[in-house]
C-alpha cells in the first residue's frame, strides 16, 4: 500500500461547473457569431481538449466542415483556427466566471486532502487567461489548489502526460503510484493513463451528461440513472480505475485503490 501524495483535479465538469456548461455557451456562442452554428452535442464531442485543439477538432466534423465552406466558401485552414480562438477568450472567461460555483462537496474535500499532507494539482483546458475570474471565485468557495497547470503550458495537452506531469514536478511529488488524477472526461482519463497515475471518472457532474446539478435532479428517476450509468461506462472505456457520480463521492473510490486510507 502506498501513501496518498497528490490529486490532480480537472475543473470544469470535475470541480466547478456542474455539467460542464461554460465551454459549451462559450464555443455555440462563437460559431454562431462566426455565421456557423453548432448544437451542444457538437461542442461536447471533443471536450477536454485545450481550446484551440477544441475548436480545430469542431472545424474537423464534417458537417461543420461543410456548413463553413458553404459560408466562407473555402476550406477551413490554421489561421481560421487562430483567428476563432483569438476571439473565445473573453467569450470564455466570461461564461467561466459565470459557472464557476464549486460543485457540492467540492471544498470539504480539497480541504481534507490538504489536511491529510495530500498535495492538489490541477489542470485545464482553459488558458490561464480564462481562468483568471475563476481562480479568485474558486478560492472565495474555499477551494486552492497547490498547482494549476493551464491549456497552452505544455507542449501538447490532453491527451498526452504532459500537463499531468508537470503538475507533479511543480508539487515536487513521486512516485506515479502514489498520485491519482480526477476527471469527467474520457481525454483527462486517457491524460492519467498515459502518465502512469490512478484514475477516477466522475460521471454525474460531467460533459458527458451535460445537465446542470438541478436539470440532473429533475429527470425521471430511471432516464437519470440511465445517463449516469452511461457516463459511467464511457469512461470506463477511457481506462477509468473507478468512477464516481461527484466529487463528493470521492472518497469511496479511493478506498477501491491500493493506496493508505487518508479519510
């Protein structure tokens, strides 16, 4: 059994953002200002991806691929891509700010994790621009993390270790074993494998359902179990060692994991 050193916390969908609902606003906003619309299921598909990668994986569907063409009348190229991120950042930050309540249960834990000596990383697809109205927003909430490690602030991002990685060199903390990643999407679960950590889905609170806490809650006992059964899956796909609903939930899973019990 080994010591709990490090989490590593996602924010939106994972932390703050119940449902994961800011990129979504943000980039529907965008493309329609761009005179190409998108449905939210578009915006989702690729969620978790850093933002430029985000809005390159949607100009890379092929039916939005079309619609731009008939629109602009050529192909979609890099400085397109350049240009519609330049242009989602205040669009981002200010749809960030205005989901950035802590998801139920949020704080307690952070707080007793710090509390046990665990060291809190975290990392992102926002930029640290976006989250310059979050950080302070987050920390009124009485959640602080140790590390954040932004979109942009590594080489690659997700899916790649790198993010990851470089949160624990900043946190200064080894070996893999003993560090966990926390993450709603199947990219941040594919993130924690390729680095060689533990991994824990979080299923209700998270893109792939999509649902603000209170939508979530007035489904249909069966259709809510439904969804979150098949969040749950998509990512034990991901390679997810458990999943939870919330973050509140967390230490459940990690009394699944071999590692010293820390609550």
């Amino acid at each position: 059994m080994a010591r709990l050193k490090a989490v590593v916390f996602d924010w939106a969908g994972t932390m703050i953002d119940f449902g994961s609902r800011a990129p979504v606003v943000a980039l529907c906003t965008l493309f329609a200002h761009a005179g190409v619309p998108i449905d939210e299921a578009e915006a989702r598909r690729d969620m978790g991806l850093a933002k430029k990668d985000h809005i390159r994986a949607i100009l890379g569907q092929p039916r939005i691929a079309g619609a731009w063409h008939e629109r602009t009348g050529g192909v979609w190229c890099e400085d397109d891509v350049a240009d519609l991120f330049d242009r989602i950042g205040p669009l981002m930050g200010e749809a960030a700010r205005d989901c950035a309540l802590l998801i139920p249960g949020a704080a307690d834990i952070a707080q007793r994790l710090q509390a046990a000596g665990v060291r809190l990383g975290s990392c992102t697809g926002y930029s640290r621009e976006m989250m310059t109205g979050i950080l302070p927003r987050a920390a009124d909430q009485g959640y602080r993390p140790d590390a954040l490690v932004c979109a942009g602030e590594t080489i690659e991002g997700r899916p790649s270790p790198l993010m990851l990685w470089k949160n624990l060199v900043e946190l200064g903390v080894w070996p893999l074993e003993a560090c966990v990643k926390v993450d709603d999407a199947e990219v941040g679960i594919q993130e924690g494998r390729a680095a060689g950590v533990w991994t824990i889905g979080v299923a209700a609170s998270g893109n792939a359902i999509g649902l603000s806490q209170e939508a979530l809650a007035a489904l249909a006992p069966e259709d809510r179990a439904g969804r979150i059964a098949q969040a749950s899956q998509r990512l034990r796909d991901a390679g997810a060692h458990a999943v939870i609903a919330t973050v509140a939930d967390l230490p459940d899973a990690l009394a699944t994991l071999p590692l010293d019990p820390v609550f």
